[in-house]
C-alpha cells in the first residue's frame, strides 16, 4: 500500500553498480520516498476507511491520495519504477487513440428522436415505421468525407448524414450524405477514389491533378461533381442541409410486396450554403464552426429538424426507364416518383462525451430491420461488407456491445459475444450452442424477407443503362445564370487549372462537361483561352 511507503526508508542502490571488489563510493544516506501531501482534504486523513464514490482511485481500484506527485527518491528522483499509479497514467495515455475513420474522420453528432407522421405501413411493416405518432430514439453523426481528423468543416466535399435508428427490432442504421448521388456505382473503385482523393502519399499535400486524373476515367461521376462543385458544395452548417440514403433500398409489406425506396430528409431549417470566400474566411476563424453550430442550436433549445420522406418504385417499372434506377449515380423523377413523407427527425440532445458517442459510434448500411432491405445496388451491396468490417479493425470485435452502439431494447439473444473486451456477462449460461433441446432457445417468428428471383450468368461488366450525361445537364440547367457562373469557375479553378493537370486531361474533361451541356462545354472552352491555355 502507498500508505506504507510513506513511511519506509529505503536505500536506493544506483544501477550498474561496479563489480565485486571494486572501490565503492560513498553510500548515500537512507532516503525517505517522497511523496507531497495532496490537497484533497479526505485524502489528508491516516484514517483510512474505505473507496469513497467520489475519490480518485486507480483503474483497479486503489484509492489515490496523491494524483500530482511521482514517487521518487529525495525531491528530485529518481522517479521509482513500482509508481504503479504514474505507470498506470502514462500506459493508459499511450492508449487513449483509436484509428480514425478511413474517410468521415470529422464529424459531430447528436441525439433526438425520430416521429412517424403518415402511415406508410401499407409498404413496409417495419415496426418503428408502422403507425402515426410512433417515436424512436436516434442518433446521429454528420460529417465531411476526405479530410483527416483535425480537418476543417470549412472544405468542399461530401457530408455525411448517418443516422442510427434504435427499433424495438434492433438498430436500423441509414448511412447517408448530404447528395443524392455518389462518385462511382461499383464497390470495386472505392479504394481507388479514396487514394485519389486523400493526400499525395509521397508529399502528404491534396493535389486536385490526382483525383481529376482518376475520375477522367469515369464519367459517371459528372452528377456527383455537378453536385460538388455548386454552391451546396459547401453547408453553410450541419442544420441548413438536406440527407439522402443514395442507394436504393427494398421495402416490404406484410404480404410480401417490395417496392424499390429512395430516401430523402429535407431540412426545415431550409438549405444554405458559403460561398468560396466566406467558407475561407469561415475556416480561418473556427474550422469547426459546424461542429459549433450544431452543439450550440441544440444547447439553447433551438433543436433541428428533417423531414423525411420517400420514394418508391415498383420493381416491374426498372426496365422502361432510361436510365438505370438501381445505379447509386442517378436520381429518380420526382414527377413520376413523388416524395411521399414519412415522418420527422428532432434532434434535442447533445452528446455528453464525443470519444464514446462519436469516435466509437459505428454505423453500417449492414444494419436494417424487418420489412427494409437492401437492393442490387452494386455500390450498396460492397458497403454491406465494408463498414462492419472497418468496425470491428477499428473499434473492436465487440463493438456492437457498446452502449452507443448496442440494440435499446438490450436483448442480445446470441452466442457472439466472447472476444476482446467481450463485457456482455452471460451467468451460468452451459448451453453455447444452437440448437439445444436443453437451453429451448426460441428463433423469433418467421417475417416475409424479398422473395425476388436471381438467375444469371456470372459477370464483371459495367451497367447497360450508363446514362452519364443527361441528369447532371439536366441540373445545370435548372440554375440561373450566375449559379451556372460560379460552377463553371470552379471547374476551371478546382479542376481545369490546377498545378499537374495535363492538357490530355484537360480536354478529355472539357468534353465530358460538353457532353452534359453544350453551352456549359463552350463556356469552359473560352475560360481556358482567357488562362492562356487554348485546347
Ligand atoms: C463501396 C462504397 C463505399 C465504401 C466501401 C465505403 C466505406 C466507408 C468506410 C470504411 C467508412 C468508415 C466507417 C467507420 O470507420 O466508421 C465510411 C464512412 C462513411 N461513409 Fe462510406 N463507403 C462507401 C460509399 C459510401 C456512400 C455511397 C455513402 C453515402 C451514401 C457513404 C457515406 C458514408 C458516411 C456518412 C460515413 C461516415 C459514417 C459515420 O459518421 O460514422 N459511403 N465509408
């Protein structure tokens, strides 16, 4: 006990002390271990009576009653090795990081709860969906998509907009952004984007020449850019934006009916956005100014709102679209599919402690609940594996039974649970296995899951119905002139003239962007000649 300590005396020995025989120096003079008195008025007692609940003690237990000093010899040291508190302190540091998310490493998130407010038990018999006035409890991370953690909200790029459903049926996780689309349609480029997108991996700086080099590869992600590169490129915040799903999901009724479903969540704060200069002159100031914004707003009892709603599709209209709705770069008519709302999302509660309820919050499109599923969304479909797999590298194997991420409903019926830091006690459970006609345990009864055939031949190709052109002209041309201005400039300045970007690269982009408009083409053509760059 560091009590006795106190007490002793010790003489310290140096180390290496010299071989037998040899002339010794003096001895030093018995010591006593030093160890100042802390200020903590219960700790100042020699009466020892018990852990108190608010005393510091070590992670074993131990009661500290000297959280300042290391345990040294005389005033200065040496400090003495069996400080196992000073040890205890320093090992623990070392491990305080976790690996950050491989993209979305900045973000924030929030608590609320999300109301049903139309029946739309007619197409799924999801239970958090399936009647007016039903509330479940969520939680949500908005994030940016490429910089690192420590990065700026300030930046052009992606948000997400991940939301994680606590159901009575198990956590539904809809792992959106803050665009409709997405960059590519096939998991298999997704590392590819990544690397094109993260820094040089020789200088460690963000070349634009890198992922204008790799995307001149893919044209279907002209609609992502056309997205990107607007003036919604930038949120004003995490509150003036609207979230997508993206892909599209299934969802089924309780006689089996699927329709294809889309989802969308409008901001009833209304969407805003910064421009180029005030973004910088925001990122300058406080590059977490959405982090802020959202903790703030939530704190003073102004408490943001989405409304969501949906689109659906029945499967037998896929093949007379011209484009395919299953592709994650495409967006569905809203005047053949309408919005159909759903219900609302609050958020009126601020995390309490960002390592458990952000860093370690995992979300995966894996997660979904009876009545929802997943689509032949190629993209979707790679995601599926992803996210989980990231989880359990970055946060553990056990990660689902951590508080911000275990079901609400704290029933785990299963034998999963062993594992590093498995804290899920099981008493006196013998039966680990399944099945039992000891233990009896019951599989729940039997729900309707998507009945679609599959037959084919296996494939590695590209989609029939690329479609790379039409949607994001489409958008361009819903904008007034000046919004069409500023999106040609940053073509031309994020893109076309950024140091590295060859002249090869440089045309086969202007006639990409030709392709989705003509006039949008043209424009770009004498942006360059004013650059002194005729192509
Ligand atoms: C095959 C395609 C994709 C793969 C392999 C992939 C993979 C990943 C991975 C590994 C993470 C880090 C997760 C973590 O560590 O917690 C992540 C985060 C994220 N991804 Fe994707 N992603 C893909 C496409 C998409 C798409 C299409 C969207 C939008 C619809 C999206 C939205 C997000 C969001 C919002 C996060 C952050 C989640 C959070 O806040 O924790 N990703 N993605």
């Amino acid at each position: 006990m560091r009590r006795r300590l106190l007490a002793n005396r010790v003489c310290a020995p140096r180390p290496n002390a010299r071989a037998a025989g040899a002339p010794q120096p003096p001895q030093p003079p018995c010591v006593a271990l030093i160890s100042r008195s802390p200020s903590y008025s219960f700790c100042l007692s020699w009466q020892f009576s018990g852990v108190v609940a608010d005393q510091w003690t070590t992670n074993s237990g131990l009661p500290v009653y000297n959280n300042d000093d290391s345990l040294t010899v005389n005033l200065r040291g040496p400090v003495l090795l069996e400080d196992y508190h000073l040890q205890e302190k320093l090992a623990h540091l070392n491990r305080e990081r976790i690996p950050e998310r491989l993209v979305h490493a900045v973000g924030a998130s929030a608590k609320g709860y999300f109301e049903v407010t139309k029946d739309v038990s007619n197409f799924t018999f999801a239970d958090f969906l399936s009647e007016p006035g039903k509330k479940t409890d969520v939680i949500v991370r908005f994030s940016t998509a490429v910089p690192s953690r420590g990065g700026a909200e300030t930046v052009r790029d992606p948000r997400g907009f991940a939301v994680k459903f606590y159901t009575n049926e198990g956590n539904y996780d809809l792992v959106g952004n803050n665009m409709p689309v997405f960059f590519i349609r096939d998991g298999m480029k997704f590392a590819d984007m990544v690397h094109a997108f993260k820094p040089n991996p020789v200088t460690n700086l963000i070349d634009n020449w890198r992922f204008v080099d790799f995307f001149s590869h893919h044209p279907e992600s002209l609609h992502m850019f056309t997205h990107v590169l607007d003036d919604i490129g930038i949120p004003k915040d995490y509150r003036h934006m609207n979230g997508f799903g993206v892909h599209t999901f299934k969802w089924i009724n309780r006689e089996g009916k699927e329709r294809l479903v889309k989802y969308h969540w409008k901001s009833s704060q209304g969407v805003e956005s910064l421009l180029d200069e005030e973004a910088q002159a925001m990122g300058g100031k406080d590059s977490l100014h959405a982090t802020r914004d959202l903790i703030s707003s939530i704190a003073k009892g102004d408490f943001p709102e989405w409304v969501l709603h949906v689109q659906l599709m029945d499967p037998s209209s896929i093949a007379s679209l011209d484009f395919d709705p299953l592709d994650a770069t495409k967006t569905w008519p809203e005047d053949q599919f309408p919005l159909l709302e759903v219900g609302r999302m609050v958020l009126n509660k601020n995390i309490n402690n960002f390592f458990n309820e952000n860093e370690q919050l995992a979300f995966s499109p894996a997660l979904v609940v009876p009545g929802i599923t997943y689509s032949d969304d190629k993209l979707l479909q790679s995601r599926i594996f992803a996210y989980t797999d990231t989880q359990r590298y970055r946060v553990g194997p056990n990660y689902l039974s951590l508080p911000v991420n275990a079901p609400k409903s704290g029933i785990l019926n299963n034998q999963m649970v062993d594992g590093i830091l498995n804290f899920v006690n099981k008493p006196n459970e013998e039966v680990n296995y399944f099945p039992s006609k000891i233990s009896g345990a019951l599989l729940a009864e039997r729900y309707p899951i998507s009945g679609e055939s599959i037959c084919g031949k296996r494939m590695q190709q590209v989609i029939r119905k690329e479609s790379n052109f039409a949607q994001p002209g489409e958008l361009y041309r819903s904008w007034d002139a000046d919004r069409q201005e500023r999106f040609a400039e940053r073509i031309s300045k994020e893109m076309l003239l950024q140091p590295g970007v060859t002249e090869v690269l440089q045309k086969i982009w202007v006639h990409y962007w030709g392709e989705v408009d003509v006039g949008l083409g043209n424009k770009l053509m004498k942006k360059m000649d004013d650059a002194g760059v005729p192509l």
